[in-house]
C-alpha cells in the first residue's frame, strides 16, 4: 500500500505494478494535487533553478536524472537542449 498520490507516490506504484506486484495507492485529495516540487525538479533537471543561481540543486538533479535514465530507460530518455 502507498500513500500519497503525488509525483513520487504514483511513481512507485508504477514501478511495483510494472514488476507485477500488487498495488494499492490512497490519496486524500485529488491525484497529483500537491505533488512533491523537490521530486519533479529532480526529474526535470530544474533549468529554471539554473537562472536563480541554484547550482546545488541543478547539480543535484542532474546527478538522480542520471541514476533515473540508467535504472528505468522505459521511464525517462535524454531530450536535447539548446541554449541561445
């Protein structure tokens, strides 16, 4: 059982019903309601925290998109960047 149906809730129950376990996800409100900021910026690889100077968290989330792309390709693929 899962609680919370945010970002890193629906992300693991994903991940267990893909492996063939059983899942059950509860969540108070509506899914996806107040997702966890720090776990999609993780995601995302946060350009935006880029531009306010944030370099620890940009490094910190380049660093899980990495882990992300090579534990669950089916989950994440590179997108490329340009920066004018």
């Amino acid at each position: 059982m899962i609680i919370g149906g945010g970002a890193t809730g629906l992300g693991v129950a994903l991940d267990a019903a893909t492996r063939g376990i059983r899942v059950a996800l509860v969540e108070a409100f509506d899914f996806a309601k107040g997702t966890s900021s720090r776990a999609t910026k993780l995601v995302h690889g946060g350009v935006r925290y880029l531009a306010q100077g944030n370099i620890a968290l940009v490094r910190e989330a380049l660093h899980e998109r990495t882990t992300l792309l090579h534990n669950a390709p089916h989950l994440a693929q590179p997108l490329p960047f340009v920066m004018p």
